[in-house]
C-alpha cells in the first residue's frame, strides 16, 4: 500500500513540475519581463523603427529579431548590446580550445633577408653534345661489341660491324683507281701528260673516299684500304665521341634499313639540369646566375649557370623549367636523376604571413585574424610571391595585425557552418545604411546595389536601398570598407558573429 502511494505521488510531482514549467514558458511577455525592466510595449524592427509588432518575431525585410519596447522606455538585452558587429563566419575559440586543436597566432609583418629558394630539378643530356648514329643504307649487322646501354665509349671506339652489297661498286673502284696509280707511278720518266694523269687520279681518289665516307664508312677503314690496297667487307659503326650509350637498337644478324637508329650517345662531361619553378620563382633565376645543385643524400655538389634561353612552360606540370647548364667531369650526373637546387637570393621588402596561414580554396584565399582574444574573422586576401614558406600579401591585410598561423583548418570548418547559418551563400557585403551584413547573390538578385564611381554597394531592404538614394551622405559616405581598411568599426546595426542582431550606439 505504502509503495502504490509513493508511486503516485512522484507521478502527481512530475505532473505538477511539467505544467508549472509550461505555464512559465508560455506566460504573457509583459509578465515575463516585468522583472527585467517593465511592462513591453510592442516589437519594433532594429533595422527599421518604424515597423512595429504587437508580438515578438523576426522583421520581414532583413530577417533579424524584433527588439522589445518597454513602457519604461527601456530596451532589451538585444538593444543594450555595445559590441561592434562581426562579419559572418567570425568564429570564437576559447583558449583551452585553442590548444586541444592546436592553434596558434602569429603577427603579420614586413620581412626582406637573404633567403635560400631550394627548387627541385631533373638531369638532361646536353643536346649540343648527343650523338645519333643512324644507317644511310640498308644492311644487316655482323658483329656486335661488349657495350650496352649504360656503357661508357671512347671516340672512334668500334661499336658494332655491318655488312652491304652498296659498298662493293665504290670500293672497287676505289681499288682499281689505287692500282692505276701505282703502275703510273712505276714508269722512270714523267712527262706532262703523265703529271695530268695523275692530277686526274687524285680527283677520281678523292671522290671515290667520298662516296664511301656517304656509305658510312669512316676515314679509319677508308685510310686501311688505302694502306693495304685491299677491299675491306664488313663497315665499322664507331662512336663520334666520348660518352655514354643511351640507346642500342642492333643485335648480331639484324636486318636494318636506311634512315633507322642504331645508337644514341651523350657526352656527359656537361649536361642540362631542368628546375621546376612555380609562380614568380622563374624571376629570382636570371641568366648566368650561379647555382648549387646537389645528389641528395650524397656528399657531392656542383655548380651551375643559368643558360640564356628563356624557361619553357610544362603543361603536364605546370611548371616552368629554367635550364642549367653543369660541368660533370666525373660524369656523377646521370640522365632523369633528380638533384636538389639552391640559390641564396636577397627578398625585396614585403608583407608576407607563413604559407600554412592561407587556406586557399581555388577561388579565393582566406587567412583569420583575430579580432580580439579568441574571436577569428574570415577575412579574404590577395597575395603575390611565395617564397621560403612565406606567402607576400598584396591587399587585406595590415602590418601587426594577429592571424591563425596554424590550425586554420578547423576555424575554416567552422567557420564555413556559421556562415551558411547566417544566411550567407556567397561574398558577404555590409550595408553601408544599417550596417548588416548581406549576401551578394541575393542582394543583386534582388535588385538591391547601387555602383557608385566604381565601387558596388549591396542593401538588406529597399528602405536602406532608398534610404541611401536620398542622402548617401547621411547614410553612410560609402560602402564596406576592404578588409583590412577598417572594416566593421562604422557605428550601426549589423550581425554578429552568432548570426543575430546587434546594435551599437556611435
């Protein structure tokens, strides 16, 4: 019996508890403030005081609250706010925060040492200094030597042999010419005719050694059958000079055609190097600068020079590729090995924050400065030159003034939900008449700017649109500042960082 008892009356305390809270939430407005300041009047809009409401809820023209009237003439906690309005998307990071998420504040400002730009390149044969050996007629190889791909030849080294019946005409003749030489030579007395005959056999040598050399035999073989006066079949394929073999596209008893490549070689005793250069660093490179490229992870260092030529522009990496032209005597630079750049370079002066700072989206870049002791505003900039971690800021921006210089990542997360809680899809703009805060997008879809000797001014209502018509003077002189250039320090009414209304006195 006991325990239905106390069954029911916990469930007559719950009941009581319930409809007593009800009826205090649902109490008449007068009563419920009459502790906080006396009897409310109406509802006025902020933004607009001559709209009035005899119950609370938003304004239909910028969507704020209504502010309370009270019979003593008193505003409510809405209108005794004093704090200067803060632009959509403000986010505020207590400091027990701040380092749970790792954020730290830095000071923008002015800097312009020496600085040492390290760029990445790649090694390149020097074209000047590669070797194609290609077949000028058709034949089939016979002979093959030890070199591969990867060796390293000499000048006039024997690479390989061939054999082709379109020798045999030439060096015939080139025989036969020998020998009527020889047995003209052979008589005791030379008289003109024979001096004329001889003048005759040399042009006839002379062009029958051309006609070989055209074949594609060397002067080494073309002299050997001079020497020996014997036909020579099978045609050396030497090197034209000292360097490493990049290409071998015989094996013994290939057929080959006229006009096919057989060998590539380079010499490495100086090559190229191609840096990779973003942005404005191409500038810092001028022709005949001095480099240090470097193996990495090797203790060997070179030093090389800009070439004259100007970058070329990649398009598979956007980059543009500065050409350096580098002594390798030891040939310790090989062909697509990627070595380290550096060159020390004095910075001009400028303003720069560090490059983890910049939360670039593709279509604009933001940095957060904090407006006061864990209050970071969004704030979109402009920037020049990126350089040893260090982005130069053109325009948004003022030297001393205190940034998130890490962690921007999640105050740009939430920052990104406080905004589209604020109603703000695209680039906020601030009503230079009531100082609120209004979206671009649905400011011109409604009609709602005015472009003014250049600059764009953007409106919450058609009042502050006609308002600013009549006397923009009085209205407000002009539109949002840039940011950077004071931007929320004019006097009136705007959103906070909350996304509700607030009012500031002037």
């Amino acid at each position: 019996m006991n325990r239905v008892l106390l069954s029911a009356g916990l469930v007559l305390l719950l009941a009581g508890s319930f409809l007593a809270g009800a009826w205090v939430s649902h109490r008449p407005a007068h009563l419920a403030s009459a502790d906080g300041g006396g009897k409310v009047l109406y509802w006025v809009d902020p933004m607009h005081p001559s709209y009035t409401s005899d119950k609370p809820g938003i304004a239909p023209d910028c969507g704020m609250p209504l502010e309370p009237v009270y019979a003593a003439g008193a505003k409510g906690a809405a209108g005794a706010a004093s704090q200067p309005p803060l632009p959509p998307g403000t986010v505020a990071v207590s400091p027990e925060q701040q380092q749970l998420i790792g954020v730290k504040v830095g000071q923008v400002e002015r800097t312009g040492a020496t600085q040492t730009l390290r760029l990445s390149g790649r090694v390149v044969p020097d074209e000047l200094r590669t070797y194609v050996i290609n077949a000028t007629i058709d034949g089939w190889i016979t002979g093959v030597g030890n070199n591969t791909t990867g060796s390293i030849v000499k000048k006039d080294e024997v690479l390989a042999t061939f054999y082709s019946s379109e020798f045999l005409s030439a060096g015939q003749a080139l025989i036969y010419a020998l020998t009527s030489m020889d047995r003209s030579l052979g008589s005791s007395a030379a008289n003109q005719a024979q001096r004329d005959q001889m003048q005759q056999f040399n042009v006839s040598l002379k062009q029958y050694r051309d006609a070989l050399r055209n074949l594609g035999m060397g002067d080494a073989q073309i002299e050997r059958m001079i020497k020996t006066r014997s036909y020579i079949e099978n045609v050396d394929i030497a090197s034209p000079g000292n360097g490493l073999v990049l290409t071998r596209n015989i094996s013994p008893g290939q057929r080959f055609e006229r006009g096919k490549e057989l060998y590539r070689i380079a010499d490495l005793s100086r090559i190229w190097v191609l840096v990779d250069t973003y942005g404005a660093e191409s500038e810092l490179l001028k022709p005949g600068a001095s480099l240090k490229v470097t193996i990495p992870n090797r203790n060997h260092s070179f030093t090389g020079r800009v070439a004259k030529v100007p970058p070329q522009f990649d398009p598979g990496s956007r980059t543009l590729k500065v050409r350096l032209e580098v002594d390798n005597p030891k040939y310790l630079l090989r062909p697509d090995m990627f070595v380290d750049v550096e060159l020390p370079s004095r910075m001009p002066e400028m303003l720069a924050i560090p490059a983890e700072a910049l939360i670039d989206s593709g279509l604009k870049k933001t940095v957060f400065v904090e407006r006061a002791p864990g209050s970071f505003e969004p704030r979109e900039v402009e920037t020049g030159r990126n350089s040893a971690g260090r982005v130069e800021i053109v325009s948004g921006l003022r030297e001393g003034e205190r940034i998130a210089v890490s962690g921007t990542f999640l105050l740009d997360s939430e920052s990104r939900m406080k905004t589209a809680a604020a109603g703000i899809a695209s680039t906020p703009h601030r009503d230079p008449v009531c100082g609120m805060y209004v979206d671009e997008a649905k400011a011109k879809a409604a009609g709602h700017t005015v472009a003014r000797n250049g600059v764009t001014s953007y409106f919450c209502s058609d009042d502050c649109l006609k308002k600013f018509l009549k006397t923009p003077a009085a209205a407000g002189t002009a539109p949002m500042a840039k940011p950077g250039q004071g931007a929320g320090i004019n006097a009136g009414h705007g959103m906070g960082h909350d996304g509700h209304a607030t009012d500031r006195k002037p």
